[in-house]
C-alpha cells in the first residue's frame, strides 16, 4: 500500500488556490491551498508561478499541511519579478516544461506536470 507525495521545489497556484497577483506585497503572508499531497522545502526561496506558467515572485514557504488529500499552507512574498527578469524566467520555466513534457507548447494555461 502506498501513499502518493509530490515534491514541489516551486509553488504553482491559479486564482482558486489562494493566488491574486495583483495584490501581492513584499514582506507579507499570503495562504494556499491545493489538491493532492505535497511537499514543499520550508523557509527556502522558491519560485511563485501562475497557471500559465509566469513566475511571479521569489516566496519562501512558511509552513503547509497534508490534510483529507489537500495541501494548505502560508508563504511570505520576498520579491516581486518584473521586466527582463520576469521575462527570462518566464523562458526558463516554459522550456523546463516543455522538455519535460518531450513537445513544444502554446498555450501554456492549465498545463500539468507531475
């Protein structure tokens, strides 16, 4: 019998997950919650990515559960991406997705790797 984990060295999150971009701020807390067991590296800077895959900030996971197959958690915003920086990283994580995936991709939105 076993137990499904994923090991997640980013934290990727779509509106219905606790993501609003527009009011992220450095410094502050924000909650998380998504489906399936996870775990994150706690209080190691991590890439924030939306659901297309554009990495929004650089977070650090404060703490998560594992709870009734859900994974909830707090993270703190250490710095917001913006520009040319975005802009690379953007390229750097749709090209690791794409690798992964063994195709190239469009449309980005709602693509899954696990």
């Amino acid at each position: 019998m076993g137990f499904k984990t994923e090991f997640n060295w980013a934290l990727k999150l779509k509106p219905e997950n606790g993501l609003d971009e527009k009011i992220l701020k450095v410094g502050e807390i924000y909650e998380f919650s998504k489906e399936e067991c996870r775990i994150y590296p706690v209080n190691i800077p991590i890439d924030l990515i939306n659901q297309n895959w554009e990495p929004i900030a650089k977070i650090i996971i404060v703490e998560f559960k594992n709870s009734g197959g859900r994974t909830s958690g707090k993270y703190k915003v250490l710095k917001i991406y913006e520009g040319e920086e975005k802009r690379i990283l953007t390229n750097y994580w749709r090209e690791t997705v794409q690798i992964i995936k063994g195709k190239k991709i469009s449309d980005f939105s709602n693509v899954k790797v696990s």
